[in-house]
C-alpha cells in the first residue's frame, strides 16, 4: 500500500465525527448533564438543549428515540395518539424536574 494511501486513511479518520454514544451511556449522562443546565425537559416530553456542550445534542438524541419509542408503544397500546402520550409525559416530566433544574415553557428556557 502507498503513502498516499496511509494519508488519505488518517484524513478520513480525523475528520470524521466522533462515534456516538450508547443509549446507556446517554442514560448514565443524563441526570448530570440536567443538573448542570446543559439539557431539560419540554413540555411534548422529550429532552431539549439548553446550553450547547461537547455531548449535549447526542445525549438528548438517544434519550429522545427512546422515550419516542416507549410513547409509540403506549399509544399503540392504549388507542390514542402520539401526540397525547407525549404531552401527558411532559407534563409529568416538568412537575418532577427538581428546582434550579431547566425546564421549557412557551419556547422559553427557565430554571423551575
């Protein structure tokens, strides 16, 4: 194999993004990045970014099909739409968020 090869090899590699995190991982991550402002709840029940950091974007990524897969099922389950299993879970979601902790009303970031 030539140089040019090695090159063009560790180009690809470095400019590549970075590998993203595991559901686990985003789960572990959560409750920190949450108390810290990083991340917070919204009110149609998934997570949002409050203040942009190093993982803040792919934690709620995975965080969000998750709870978006478990809203699919419910609804499913129960005969209603998304959309109502979603706003129930940010409802719920929003009351438990600890004080000091980011929540979102009317578009707007706000420490409970």
């Amino acid at each position: 194999m030539s140089i040019r090869f090695f090159l063009l090899a560790a180009a690809l590699l470095l400019s590549a993004p970075a590998w993203s995190m595991s559901l686990n991982q985003a789960m572990g991550a959560l409750p920190a990045a949450k108390a810290a402002g990083v991340l917070g709840e919204r009110p149609d029940g998934y997570v949002g970014v409050v203040t942009p950091q190093r993982d803040a974007a792919d934690i709620a990524r995975q965080i969000n099909a998750a709870r978006r897969a478990e809203y699919q099922r419910l609804a499913e389950e129960n005969g209603i739409k998304l959309r109502d299993v979603e706003a129930i879970a940010g409802k719920k979601a929003i009351e438990r968020t600890p004080p000091g902790q980011y929540i979102q009303l009317n578009g707007v970031w706000m420490p409970k």
